[in-house]
C-alpha cells in the first residue's frame, strides 16, 4: 500500500502533516510525532512582532531611532519575547538533526516589513519550507476589501523575493472573494496553500465581563468549510492545497484526498488523543484503500472534486432551502 505524496516539492511517507501548534514547538515533541507517523512538521509559528524585537534591540543598540510598532509592548511578555528568536533558529536546526522529515518552518505575519529578510535565517537554519500564517482581521472600516488583499500579495512577494526554500500560505476564509483570493496567490509563485486556519473565537465571561476564548481545540464536525474549499478549488489552481481544520480520523484524511488535497495537517486531533491517533488515522486509510482496491493516493485523489463532479452545484449549496425544514 503506498500512502507517499507529493507536497511542496517532497516525497512524504503519508499525507498526515501535524500542524504548527503547542507541539511542535520542543524537539523531543516532534520527536515523538515522527516516531508516531507524522509525515512533516509545521512548527510553532514565530511571530512577526517577535522578529521585530530582535531587529529592534539591535538597532538600538546601534543608537539608530526606535521605528518599529509600539504595540509590541502591549502583546508581548518582554522577558520571554528577548531570545525568542535564537530559540526559534536552534529550534530548526535541533529537529533536522533529530527527524528525517521536512521540517516548514512557520511566521505569523501581518505587513511586509523589514521581517522579511529573516527568512533567509531560517533557510540557514535548514528549515526544508516556511509556511506564512497571514491573517489581517477585515474589521477596518476605512480598508477596503481591495486594500486588504494587497497587503497580503505585499507579505508574500517580499517573501518570495528572498526565500530559496519553498513557501506555502496558511489562510483563513475571511475574503470577499475566496475563490479568487486562493486563485490569485496560487498564481504568486508559492508552492502550497493550507485551507484554512482556525482562529480564537470570542465569548464572554458573564460573570467578569470580560472577553475569554472558547473552543480552542476542532472537532471532526468543523471539517465541511476546508473539505468545500479542497474540492472546489483542487484542480484551479497552480500550486498544492494542504487541508487543514477538523481532521481527527483516516476518515477526514480520506475525505480531503478525495477533494484533491496533497496532504492534511493535525493539530487538535493530537491534543485530544496524543501523537498515537496518527498511527490510528494510517491503518484507517490503509483498510478503507484495501477494501476500496486502491493501491496508492493518487487512484482516489480529487475524484470528488468539483471539477470532476457530476452535480458540482452540491459544492455550491449552502442555504438550507426545504431540508430540515422538519423538525429533527
Ligand atoms: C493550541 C494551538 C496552537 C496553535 N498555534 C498555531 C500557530 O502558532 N500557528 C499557526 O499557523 N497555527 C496554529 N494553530 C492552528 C493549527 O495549526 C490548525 O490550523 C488549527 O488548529 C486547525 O486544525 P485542527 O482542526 O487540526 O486543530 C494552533 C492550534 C492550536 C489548537
């Protein structure tokens, strides 16, 4: 049975990728992932703020004028924040010595600024790829939509005009245009897009009033937003798609490879059940193949994409019309 795939240029064992996250930020972490069967590595990301300070420091030290957003102060502890990047580096470097599978390394970025140029520090690193978490919350009311899709070409040309190792974009669905936002930074030059990323969601605290976050971690029923987008976009677009939320079994594993992913990547399934679920989700695959008599992934792929669907107006349906007009 051959799970290997192709993404961002690399063979992989199998199509299970662990996310960046809370575990992917210690050696012995990953470590253990790919002794569990992860395929790749996505690590924590490290924030653009956190690039930001190292610069910062220096340029002080330098006795050069402090240029770099004051919000920092707010958002970051500054004890921890100091060797943030050092660590993120060693970090690198300490888990390509230790694992034999490509380690992407992650930013968290929202502008273009002078950041950039510390991708050239993580490819000396040895990390394999970068991936671009980019998220800028529509909630500027002076921004058009128009505005906020140049500030992420801004972030991903600058990228690519520095980086030599592979860059993928991690994106979220707020666009007014979804379909051609993925379409267009296909065409940039990056070699993979992850749909989607999940984001803090807001509740509130009744007894504090205060903001607090709510359900952290997915569940499988969050698959159906990446699972639509995989199929619709799969065979549009110029470079891989990696699928990404609510994937907790062989089965959504499955799903997405039948949508047209390349890969998957894992994160909440891991903080519910540990890295062993990855071993589980591969046997799951294996005897779903056996039974279907598919040998490899690419006997399956994107047969349930939209373009090669027979009733690609499912993919499309999103109002309730008369289902579940009864009550359930
Ligand atoms: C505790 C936690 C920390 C995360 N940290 C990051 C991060 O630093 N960068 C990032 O791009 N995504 C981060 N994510 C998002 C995950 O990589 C993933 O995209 C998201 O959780 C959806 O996948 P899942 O349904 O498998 O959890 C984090 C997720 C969790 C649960």
């Amino acid at each position: 049975m051959d799970l290997r795939t192709n993404y961002l240029g690399f063979t992989l064992q199998n199509p299970i990728i662990v996310g960046s996250c809370g575990y992917t930020y210690s050696v012995k972490d990953v470590k253990s992932l790919v002794e569990n069967g992860a395929a790749a590595i996505v690590l924590k990301s490290i924030f653009e703020e956190e690039i930001l300070w190292e610069m910062e420091s220096n340029l002080a030290q330098m006795q050069r004028p402090m240029t770099i957003y004051p919000e920092i102060y707010d958002f970051f502890d500054l004890e921890t924040i100091e060797d943030s990047v050092t660590k993120y580096l060693n970090l690198i470097s300490e888990c390509k010595k230790e694992v034999d599978v490509p380690i992407i390394a992650s930013v968290n970025c929202i502008s273009s600024h002078e950041w950039v140029s510390f991708a050239r520090r993580i490819e000396e690193a040895g990390a394999d790829a970068l991936e671009l978490n980019i998220f800028i919350m529509p909630s500027d009311l002076n921004r058009t939509s128009q505005e906020n899709e140049k500030m992420y070409f801004e972030i991903i040309d600058s990228v690519l005009s520095v980086a030599k190792i592979p860059v993928a974009v991690k994106l979220s669905y707020y666009f007014t245009n979804l379909a051609s936002m993925i379409k267009q930074i296909s065409e940039r030059g990056v070699k993979g897009i992850v749909l989607f990323n999940r984001f803090f969601e807001p509740d509130f605290d009744l007894d504090t009033f205060t903001v607090v976050p709510t359900n952290v971690l997915s569940s499988p029923s969050d698959l159906g937003k990446s699972l639509r987008w995989i199929a619709i976009m799969s065979e549009r677009v110029n470079c891989d798609l990696c699928a990404s939320t609510g994937v907790h079994d062989g089965k959504a594993v499955i799903k997405q490879i039948l949508a047209g992913a390349k890969a998957v990547q894992i994160a909440s399934a891991i903080y519910r059940k540990g890295p062993k679920v990855i071993g589980e989700m591969l046997e799951e695959i294996k005897n779903w193949m056996n039974e279907k008599g598919f040998n490899s992934l690419d006997d399956f792929r994107g047969r349930m994409s939209q373009s090669r669907s027979l009733n690609p107006a499912a993919y499309e349906r999103a109002q309730f019309m008369h289902y579940f007009s009864e009550k359930f």
